[in-house]
C-alpha cells in the first residue's frame, strides 16, 4: 500500500527544488520528518517479552502533528475529548473565511493573521450572540482553524461548532435563541471595523 511518506521519500527532494522559495521552515521540516518517521534515520528502540524473552525493533516515530501515521491516532483521542464535553443542545457549524485578496498578505504572515483571524471570528460571533435580538447571551465555542482546501490550495478558514444558546453574563442562566436559525444573517456577523490595535499587520511594501 502506497503511503505519503513513499512519496515524500521519492519526490520530496525535487519538489523542494521546483518550489524551494514558497515553502516555510516549517513546511520542510514537516517533510524531512515525514521521509524520516519510522526509519533507522530516526534511530529506535526494543521491545522485549519477559516471558519467553522474543526482542522486536521497532523504529521511532517523528511525532510530527502533520504525519498520517503519528497523528491519526491523536486526533481520535482529542475528538474523543471534545465529544466528552458536548452539551446536550443543538449545535450549529459556522465558518468564517478571508477575502480573496488578502490570502497573499495571509501566507506571507501566517502566524500573525491566522490568530487574527481566529481573534476576529470568535469577536463577531460573541458580538452577535450578545445582542438580545439573538441571543442575549454568552454561546459554548468550539473553534478549528484550517488552512487548505482538499484540493491543497491556501484557504485560511475558522470552523466553529456554536451552541444554540448560551448562558446569560447577568445570572448564568440558559437563554435559548429567539428564533431557530438565528445565525442564518451572515452578514450580521461581519465586523466593518475590526480592532488591529493589538495585532498590528506588517503590510509588504
């Protein structure tokens, strides 16, 4: 079975040539360490049976989040987690997007606009959410940031699974929403003037 490390293993090097200036730091290492996971590159380690004495090698694993192999098996245990603290309420899924014109500015400053990004999502749902024409109230968030399509093009995007409802500031109460589909107004949850005070952006000249 053809795995993604086969092919980083066999074409990473010239890929790296042909885009070499695009890529992050982070990006390479993520491909040197996914051509690394469970090779003698790595080194390893033995188990051994203390009952009929059998020793097995086994190679280290990169332990990068990116890796198919490393990671499959932490990202069920964190869904399993985030399943746990489900409350029993409808929820809605949100999405929150970037212009297409600012994906350029986005890729050249990922770490800065990314938490903008998820700084400003969260501001406009909360913002919505507190106003007494919706909610009234303080909703339970849970946010994921994404940064690619499936078809691997650079598209940064907030998911966020949003309880219908929340509890009010004042008294900690449950308020349910005045109408069902009460985030169905996208529009309401666009903010003209977002805060850049703290986040200030270092635009290209």
């Amino acid at each position: 079975m053809l795995e993604l490390a086969d092919i980083v293993r066999a074409a990473g090097a010239l890929y790296q040539r042909l885009v070499g200036a695009t890529l992050l730091p982070s990006q390479r290492r993520v491909l040197r360490d996914i051509a690394a996971c469970r090779t003698a590159a790595l080194g390893g380690h033995v188990h051994a049976c203390d009952h009929c004495g059998t020793r097995q090698y086994s190679y280290h694993a990169c332990r990068n989040r990116h890796c198919p192999k490393c990671h499959g098996e932490q990202t069920q245990r964190w869904l399993e987690r985030q399943r746990a603290r489900l409350l029993p309420c409808a929820y809605f899924l949100l999405t929150f997007t970037l212009p297409a014109e600012l994906r350029a500015l986005a890729y050249a400053h990922q770490k800065l606009v990314h938490g903008v990004l998820m700084t400003a999502a969260a501001a406009a749902l909360l913002k919505l959410s507190a106003d007494p024409r919706y909610v009234g109230a303080r909703p339970g968030v849970l946010a994921v940031l994404h940064t690619w399509t499936r078809a691997l093009l650079y598209h940064p995007h907030v998911h966020m699974l949003v309880t219908a409802g929340g509890l009010r500031d004042a008294d900690g109460t449950w308020v349910a929403p005045r109408r069902a589909a009460f985030l169905d107004p996208g529009r309401a949850l666009y903010l003209r003037r977002p805060r850049w005070s703290s986040n200030p952006l270092c635009w290209p000249s």
